[in-house]
C-alpha cells in the first residue's frame, strides 16, 4: 500500500505535465534551475542552527527544483533550444546554458533522486548523529547546482566549470569524517578528478577551440570542417577524442576508476550521491554528451576512431565485475559494480548506433534509480545494525528482520543484471540491439558475460538474506564482550524517513519499466536527432 | 568650473610624468610626518594612502585615455626631443602594468597599516613610508619611461628601495637581513648586466631612446651591418642574464624565496605582486621593442621556454615541501613567473595575451594570499604549518580568501587563474607544442598538490593548541584582501575588459617582433 | 689592440670584482667586490665616449673653426656615468647598512657562521 502510494508519488512528479504543482506557460531560464539549490544552499547556511528548519529549507530547496526541472522539461525538443548567455569569459566562450533531451534525462534524474535522497539523509544524518550537518546539507545543494549546471550547459567550457566546482563541492563530503582516512580517500577523489579534467579533457578542449573556433555544442559535432579541411589531421582528431574520453575522470573508465571504491568512506547519503545522483552520472553525462555534440558519432565511424572506445569499456566492464565478485565489503562492491555499469554507458556512446546512443542515454537514468536503492539498503543495514554489518558474508538472514529494506535491494539488483520488470531490463535490451545493429560481437559477448557477472557478485547477496537462516552464534561471534552484543538480534528496520525513501526508489525503478516514457521518450527524441549514418 | 577643467586639461596633459612624481616627491614628503607625531604613525600612514589613492586615480585616468584614443601618449620631459631628452611614453601594454602596480600600490598601503604597526618598530614608520612610496616611484616609472638609461635609473630607485624595505623585517626575523643583502647583491649584479646591455646599445645606435634604438637597429640590419655583429649578441645576452635576475626567471631565482618570505608582510604583497612583474615588462621592451624584428630570436625564445618549463616544474616541487606558507607561495611565484615567460617565449598573440593577462591576475591573486597569510602572521605570530593548523575555523573570511586565491593559483575554471592558463594552453596548441601545454597542466596538478596541502592543514586538521583564542582580522586587512581576491573571481567569470586589454597589449608587443 | 686596452681592463676589473661576490665569505669583501664590479662598468662607458678616429680627436660639435678646438670626448656616457656612480655608491651605502645590522643581530659577518646559526635555530 505504502509503495504504491509512493510510486503513484514518484510518477506525479517525474511526468511533468501531470504534476501537482501548477505548471508554467512562459519561458522560463535552466539559469533558474542553477539558481535554486544555490539559493537553497545559503538559506540552508543561514539556518543552519535550527536543523528542523535546515532540513525543511532542503527539502523545500529540493521540491522547487524538481518543479523547475519539471517544466523546463516542458521546452524540450530534439535540437537543443537557443543558448541563453550569462556572461563571457574570454570572448567567444561565454557562460550559456540550454535544454537538450539528454541533459533533461540528467537534470530530471538528479533532482527527483535529490528529494529522495534528503529524506532518506534526515534519518541516516540523525540516526547516526554525524558531525558537520550542515556543511553536509550546504554542499549537497551547491553540488547539485553544478549538476544542473553541467546538464543545461550549452557549450564545451560551461560544463567543464561546473565538472570542476562539482569535484571540489564534493570534496568536503568525501571528507566528511575528518579522519584520516576519510581525507587520504578525499585526497584520491579529488586529485583523480582533477587530474584527469585538467591534464587531459582542458587540453582537449583547447584543442578543440584551437582547430574549430567553437566549443558550442552542436548536434553532430563541430569538427567536421576541419576534418574535411584535412586541416585536422584523423589521428589527431582520436587523440582528442582520447583526451575526452579519459578526461572525463567521473565516468571512471578504467584506469581512472580508483576514486570510486576509495570514496565508499563517506557516509551513505554521500555514496548516493556521488553514483547515482551527481558525479558519475555528471561522467558519462559529459561522455555521451561530448561524443554527441562536440565528437560527432557520425565522424567518429566516417574516419574509423571509436573502436578502441569499445574496447576500453568492455574490458572495464568485465574487469570490474570480476573484481566485484571477490569484495566481501558490501559498499565497495557496489562501488565495483558502479564502474562496470557505467561502461554500459561509455559502451553505448561507442558503439556509435542511434540506438546505442539510446540505450546509453536510458542507462543513466535506470542505473540512477537502481543504484541509489542499492546503497539505501546498505545504509539503512549500516545504521540499523548500529554500524556493525558492513561485509556481505554478515548478511545472512537480515532479510527476515529488515523485509522492506531487503526487498528493495532485490528489486536494484535485478535491475543491475537487466531483468524485467525492471527499468534495467529496457537499456539492455537496447543495448544489445545496439551491439547486434553494429555486428560488433565483443560488445555482444561483455553484455552476455557481464549479465552473468551481475547475477554472480548480486544473487548471492539476495539468497545470503532471505534464504540462510541468521547466523545462531552471532552473539558470540561478534561480541567478544562488545557491550553491541545486546543489540545483536534487536535491530529491526532502520528510521522510517530511510525505509520510505529506499521504498520509494524500488518503485520507482519498477514503475520505469512499465512507464519509461519520460525518460526513453527523450531518450528516443537524442536519438532520432543524431544524423543518420551509412556505415 | 573654469579653473577645474583647466585643472583637468594640465592634469590630462602630464599624466605620463605624474604617476611618477606623485610618489616621488610624496614619499620625500612622508618623512617630515615624523616632525608631527613621533615615528609618523597614523599621519604617515593616512599621507601614504592618500598618495597611492591619487596614484591609482592617475594611472586609471592614463589606461582610460590610451583605451579610448587607442594612440600612444608621448610626454617629452623638459620639451627635449626625443633623441636628446628623456621622453615618457604610454602605449595599451605600460598604462596596464602602471594600472596594476597603481592598484596593488594602493591597495598594499590600505592593507599595510595593521600589519607595519604590529611589524615595524613604532619611531620608524615615517621611514618605513617614505621608502614605501619611493618604491613604487620607481615601479611605475620602470614602466612609463621610454628611454633606456632612464629604466636602469628608475629600476636602481626600485631595487634599493625594495631591498630596504625587505630589511624593516629584520626586527620580527633577523634572517630578513640576511635575505636582503642576498638580494641586494644579486639584484644589483643584474641591473649592472642590464647597465652593460644598454651600454653596448648605446654604442651600437647612439642614442638611449627606445623607439629611436629600434629605429636605428632595423635600418642597420637592413643595411645588412648587423649580420655578424657581435655587439648586438653581447648586448641581447647581458641583458637577458640581467633581466632574467630581475624576472627570478629559473636558474635565477635564488634571491627570491627569502627575500619573500622575511619581508613584512605588507612588503610581501607589494614586491611578490609588483617587483618580478616589472622586470617581465623590462624583458617585454627590450625583446620586443628593441630587438624585435632586427634579428631573429626564436632559439633564444626557445632556451627561454625551456627555462620557463624547467623553473614550472621544480619551483612547483620544491613549493609542495616548504614548512612555512609564505615559502610556499614564494616558490609559487617563481612558477607563475614562469607562465608568463613560456606565454611570451610562443611569440604569438594568444601566448603573449596570456603573460600580459597573467601580470594581472597573478598579482591580484598572490597579492590577496600574501595580505591573508599577512593577517594570520598579526594575530598568531607566525605563517609556518603549526601557525595555520586548524586556523580555518578561527579565521573564516582570511582562510577562505586564502583558499579562493589557491584555486586561482592552480587554475580552477572561475577563476582569474583559468583565463590566463587558457590563453596560454591555446598559445602552445597554436605553437604546434602540446608538450608545452602539457607542462603547463603539469604545473597545474602540483600547484593543486601544494595549495591543498595548505588547505587541508587550514580547514581539516585540529587547532595545535584548542584554547588559544585567535581573532579574525581586523577590516583594515579584510577589505582589500577582499577586493583583491574578488576581483580574481569577477575577472574569472567575466575576463572580456582583461582579456581585451591584455589582447590589445600583446598587438603592440608583436607589433615591435614582426621580422 | 691597444684601442681596445681600456674594454680588456673595464672587463678584468668586472670579472675580479664578479669573482671576488662570489667566491668570498665575507659579506663586506662581498660588498666591495659588488662595487669593484660596477666600477668596471663604469670604465666600459667612459671608454666608450672617445671620439678618437685614427689617432685624430673628435671635435666639439659648438666649435666651428676645429684649429681651435681641444680634445673632445661624447659627454653623453661620462654623464650616465655620474648617475651610475651615485647608485653603485648607494648600493654600498645599503649594503654596509645591512652588513652592520646583520653584525648586531648574528654577532658575525661570515656567511657560513651565519648560515650554520640559522640551521640551528630551525
């Protein structure tokens, strides 16, 4: 009842014309959409002393947003809409944002998962009475300005600012512990992604300036007159798309994936964040986004340079499902199986098919919703187990006393292996339509090999849970004296704001499946917009 | 009204000279506030910061006319023409830099009244300001003068003044004195390379005005009496030694992270913000101005990029090890000094937009971190790590403006850093060397690796000892601090008037370079 | 060769005073030999203002009957000159000032005693 209540909710707000909330008629600015969390962050700042009132202003913050995304969402066309200048930097590369279907896939993901994601950290934030509440609620916001800054920009140089502030917003919640360890794992965050964006995709984009005049991002690319020019010379026009592609160290394509397990020190809510709501998804956001619009997916077969794209992807695809297989900590598992599921991504931007490019697209929203009840639950088993369970081999039988909690997690897995009725289950599918379309038989073999991974490192979790009866000397086992022991068979569900929100994404995860409209309808409107290639 | 624009039309007509004169003979003036009050306190200060405010007001005047007349103001001094007398002249490239220097000069002096009362021995200030104001003559006058032996002269008034001024630290650390006689020795074997360059082209022209000079020059290698002329290498070469002493260009620099570092702390800003870039302004002339199309310098351009790429790397390494932040951000200047030689090193106009820009940006930038490290000196006693442990928390609005202007040292996009990285990556793309850029970006990385480390000492770690009460600073250091590091951010987020005026610089740069 | 005497001696001064700012200990040899150095340069100058063309002096340009005329040297360089003397005897005057003050506060003008003191101190 509850999650049908909820998703009926989620559904409300995803289809932005049938939302609760009145709907606006006149042209309003994705400036606007960058504005709110920003304004959101300060009031959050301001009030930061009464935290009833902080967390109200969030959630408030987090609604308006998803209101305004909601009816940006209403100027959305194929070709992407008319840039609105802010301000120039260096003449001729102004600030300038606009509303094309795939960054509206982004911008709708991440603010929908933000309303979700606050509630569930009023319950994890208190429950387990974490430091620095407020800087953890101010970075929040101001990190998903950078999202929506990177999911509205309108050329090249607009969304690396925003890439940029975004890894220096989550820094502080890397960090958030203050541990040594946390900040030795922020220090990796930070010095990855960095890296990564200003060795390699500034240089790219400078080259791109250099040899076109333009960062604007153009359906189709901008490089095609160069190329035909010959002023361009093929290889160096796969080095910048080289450049790209491992410059954009949030996609954690391997070898740039280290962060990523490295970051599972930070709280839970952080951990949804950082792989579902906003950094990597601002990652293969900026992939599919650069292969798009500044690449061009049609230049990239014409002179033969995305092959070895394929390549990468699949083998981080298979490495780091291998690797998850063997991770006893339940978060860096998920962490393993968040890289292998953003080489779908990657996979499908180079695969170079319309309907890969789909695929691709439709992917960052499935693997958004399934991935973010996935660390629900391991946050919620976290907190409910009063930071005790944090290993898979601990999970025998929690499924008996935190039913909601592991039927959620369930319902995340199988769309992480791509079974129906799952939202994972369309991508896939598409996917491997791509593969086929492209006669490419190693993507089709890491899909098919990958599926299997996903079911090995994640059923066994599911059957751990349900089907193994609690560990009977699990008192023993974990006490050692500890005075914990006690609470070693009382725990039950964690606090109710994180059951509803992890609740909340399951459903909504199922509900994509069967009403993928919103997203695959975009997800279709990119694809019919890129040009048709005769390979 | 009639006695105001005549007023303003005189004003307008001696602005070149002005700029100079004000600090001139007010810093000869400061002195005799001593006779008011013992030491000048307050009225030296007051003097000072009305001088520097009339300086600014001059200098943005002068960058106004040259930016809408789009011509060179000449200024003859005694109605001497040019070949016999002194002649001042202003172009796009110089009423920039006299802007810059007027700004920090300014700005400096606001910022200086908290941190010389609480370093500066109380019956000294009236000196302290005299010097002060003496110095920035000379950096202004280094850049409005047109004539050869005039710079060495104005450069002499520079140096000896700045050597002073690094020596008034000698009362909080003797080791100042040591520093200051270091750089004294070093900087005056550079302006005596330099006196020697001009010597050789004196005798090779005949004349000391620079326009004249490359006059002669020009008509010499035409005449073909330049092809195996020795002179004119000798020349170029001592005044590029001499220069690049000056510029602490690598393998140069040894005077500087001392000198940097001992100083007062409002004497850091001023000469980490000013100083070295004079001397790039210097380099700027006689390269371009001078020697520029006479003969071809594109090997010496290339010894200098890889000097540039050298002195990038290893002052950025030796900056991530430094136990006292001021050091840091010493080491840190010898590094963005050297963006700017390997902007100008491409000789092509993004390159150069991109040394010209960062004249600006970097002053502003460091400027502001040295008035945040200044304040944290006032209310600790020291700028060491122990000194900036877990400071974040009991100085918010220093440390923050520490910390924006670290990511504008590392380059991060909003940032006045970022633009002129930009230009200086496209300079190198456009150079054909992507093994430049990638130095560049290089450098970039261990900037963040020494600016973070900095910060995670201020922001994350605990204060060494939790009950020491430290205060915030007072708003004397917070409001230009402030200005300076504002304007970091609003020239990152909209660089078109920077850009556009470093751009119409680097035109008459090139112009002189065309072969 | 002999014309080019005086370059040859502006040169050697130059280099012994170069040596001497380098290779000595003492921080007031150091600043002598500084002053030697830019003693050199003055020569350099002054040697450059000679208006002597095979063995004829140059005539002042003011005089029109060149019988009556004396030697006559380009005064431009010996009055670059004067400034120069002035700042290289300023420099002198700022560098002794340091060497004085540096005596008070480390007790000792050797660089290396000063160098060891401040190894300890840190």
């Amino acid at each position: 009842m509850l999650a049908q209540l909820f998703s009926l909710g989620m559904l409300g707000m995803l289809a932005p014309a049938s939302s609760a909330l009145p709907t606006v008629e006149m042209s309003l600015s994705p400036m606007l959409a960058i504005a709110v969390p920003l304004v959101g962050a300060f009031l959050i700042a301001i009030a930061g002393r009464w935290p009833n009132i902080r967390e109200s202003i969030t959630l408030a913050t987090a609604v308006a947003l998803l209101w305004v995304v909601g009816n940006l969402a209403n100027f959305v066309e194929a070709q992407p809409t008319a840039a609105e200048k802010l301000v120039d930097v260096v003449p001729g590369i102004p600030l300038a944002f606009h509303i094309e279907p795939l960054g509206m896939i982004y911008a709708l993901v991440a603010s929908s998962l933000w309303i979700l994601n606050s509630i569930y950290s009023f319950g994890y934030m208190r429950a387990n009475h974490e430091p620095n509440q407020t800087r953890f609620y101010v970075c929040f916001a101001v990190s998903l300005a950078c999202v929506m800054g990177i999911a509205f920009a309108s050329n090249m140089f607009t969304l690396f600012v925003f890439y940029e502030a975004l890894s220096l917003a989550t820094f502080p919640l890397v960090a958030h512990s203050g541990t040594p360890q946390a900040i030795k794992a922020a220090r990796t965050y930070l010095g990855i992604l960095m890296g990564t964006s200003v060795c390699l995709m500034l240089p790219a984009m400078v080259a791109t300036w250099v040899y076109t005049g333009t960062l604007d991002f153009v359906p189709g690319g901008v490089f095609s007159e160069p190329l035909a020019n010959h002023v361009l010379t093929p290889a160096l026009f796969g080095v910048i798309f080289a450049l790209y592609m491992f410059g954009v160290g949030k996609a954690a394509l391997m070898p740039a994936h280290r962060w990523l397990p490295a970051a599972m020190v930070a709280p839970t809510p952080v951990s949804a964040l950082l792989h579902a709501v906003a950094v990597v998804k601002a990652g293969v956001f900026t992939v599919v986004k650069v292969a798009v619009y500044i690449i061009g997916v049609d230049q990239l077969q014409k002179y033969g340079q995305g092959g070895w794209l394929v390549l990468f992807a699949g083998g981080t695809i298979l490495i780091a499902s291998f690797i998850a297989l063997f991770q006893d900590n339940l978060k860096r598992r998920l962490a393993y199986s968040t890289i292998s599921q953003l080489a779908y991504v990657t996979l499908g931007a180079a695969l170079l098919y319309p309907i890969s490019i789909k695929a691709a697209a439709l992917h960052i929203a499935a693997h958004a919703f399934a991935k973010i009840t996935l660390f629900f639950a391991a946050g919620s088993i976290y907190t409910a187990s009063h930071h005790r369970i944090v290993n898979v081999s601990q999970l025998d039988g929690i499924g008996r006393k935190m039913p909601w909690t592991m039927a959620a997690f369930t319902i995340g897995t199988l769309s992480m292996i791509g079974l129906p009725p799952t939202a994972g289950f369309l991508s896939k599918w598409w996917m491997l339509q791509g593969a086929w379309t492209a006669d490419n038989q190693f993507a089709v073999f890491v899909l098919v090999g990958s599926t299997l991974l996903n079911a090995g490192y994640f059923l066994p979790i599911v059957y751990r849970a349900f089907f193994k009866p609690p560990p009977a000397n699990e008192a023993a086992e974990v006490g050692h004296g500890h005075a914990h022991a006690e609470h070693a068979h009382a725990h039950g569900e964690a606090p109710l704001p994180m059951v509803l929100a992890l609740i909340g994404t399951a459903a909504a995860t199922v509900v994509l499946f069967f009403q993928p409209d919103v997203f695959a309808g975009l997800a279709t409107m990119l694809a019919d917009s890129l040009p048709k290639v005769v390979p | 009204m009639e006695f105001e624009s005549e007023f303003m039309r005189a004003l307008m007509e001696h602005l070149p000279v002005v700029v100079v004169t004000i600090p001139l003979f007010g810093g000869l003036l400061t002195l005799f506030t001593g006779l008011i009050q013992r030491g000048g306190g307050v009225v030296a200060w007051l003097w000072s910061l009305l001088v520097t405010a009339a300086i600014l007001a001059c200098a943005s005047l002068l960058l106004w006319q040259v930016q809408t007349t789009g011509e060179q103001v000449i200024y003859r001094l005694g109605s001497w023409p040019e070949q016999w007398g002194i002649v001042y002249i202003v172009d796009a490239l110089n009423a920039y830099v006299i802007f810059t220097i007027a700004l920090l000069g300014f700005m400096a002096t606001l910022y200086a009244k908290t941190s010389i009362e609480a370093e500066v021995a109380h019956d000294r200030h009236h000196q302290f300001y005299t010097v002060w104001l003496l110095a920035i003559a000379g950096l202004i006058g280094i850049s409005v003068t047109g004539d050869a032996f005039n710079v060495y002269v104005l450069l002499e008034i520079a140096s000896l003044t700045v050597y002073t001024l690094v020596a008034m630290g000698g009362e909080r650390d003797r080791r100042a004195l040591v520093a200051s006689l270091k750089y004294l020795i070093l900087g005056s074997i550079g302006a005596t390379f330099i006196l020697l360059g001009i010597g050789y082209l004196l005798m090779l022209t005949g004349t000391l005005n620079m326009a004249d000079m490359h006059d002669q020059l020009t008509q010499m290698h035409a005449r073909g009496e330049l092809a195996h002329n020795r002179t004119v290498l000798v020349g170029f070469a001592f005044l590029m030694v001499g220069l690049g002493l000056k510029m602490a260009l690598f393998p140069l620099h040894l005077w500087l992270p001392n000198a940097y570092t001992y100083a007062p702390s409002a004497v850091s800003v001023l000469i980490a913000s000013t100083a070295t870039k004079v001397g790039v302004y210097m380099t700027f002339r006689f390269v371009f101005t001078i020697w520029g199309g006479v003969y071809d310098t594109s090997e010496d351009m290339y010894l200098l990029s890889l000097l540039a790429c050298a002195g990038i790397v290893i002052s950025s390494v030796t900056a991530i090890s430094q136990f006292d932040a001021k050091k840091v951000l010493a080491y840190s200047s010898i590094g963005q000094l050297a963006y700017i030689v390997l902007g100008f090193s491409m000789v092509n106009e993004p390159g150069v937009t991109s040394s010209v820009i960062h004249i600006f940006n970097h002053a502003v930038v460091k400027g502001g971190m040295f008035m945040a490290l200044g304040a944290v000196c006032l209310r600790t006693g020291g700028t060491s790590i122990e000194h900036l442990q877990g400071i974040g928390k009991q100085m918010p609005l220093t440390m923050a403006a520490f910390t924006i202007g670290g990511l504008g040292l590392i380059g991060v996009p909003m940032t006045a850093g970022f633009v002129s990285k930009w230009f200086l990556i496209e300079g190198a793309m456009e150079h054909g060397h992507w093994a430049l850029a990638f130095v560049v970006l290089l450098g970039s990385l261990l900037a963040l690796i020494y600016i973070w480390r900095l910060v995670e000492i201020i922001w994350l770690r605990p204060p060494l000892d939790p009950k020491r009460v430290v205060k915030e600073a007072p708003l004397t250091m917070l409001i230009p601090m402030w200005i300076l590091i504002g304007s970091s951010i609003a020239f990152g987020i909209d660089a078109t008037w920077t850009a556009e005026t470093a751009q119409a610089a680097a035109r008459v740069i090139l112009e002189g370079a065309k072969l | 060769m002999f014309g080019l005497f005086n370059y040859w001696l502006a040169i050697v001064i130059m280099m012994i005073g170069f040596y001497g700012v380098i290779a000595k200990r003492n921080l007031l040899k150091q600043a002598i030999a500084l002053s030697l150095f830019q003693t050199g340069v003055l020569m350099f100058y002054v040697s450059m203002g000679v208006y002597e063309k095979d063995g004829v002096s140059g005539v002042a340009p003011v005089w029109t009957d060149a019988a009556k005329a004396g030697p006559f040297d380009n005064p431009l360089p010996h009055v670059l000159m004067l400034t120069a003397i002035v700042v290289s005897v300023s420099t002198l005057a700022v560098a002794v000032a340091l060497i004085v003050n540096i005596k008070r506060k480390y007790g000792t003008i050797e660089e290396d005693e000063i160098l060891a003191i401040d190894a300890r101190d840190r």
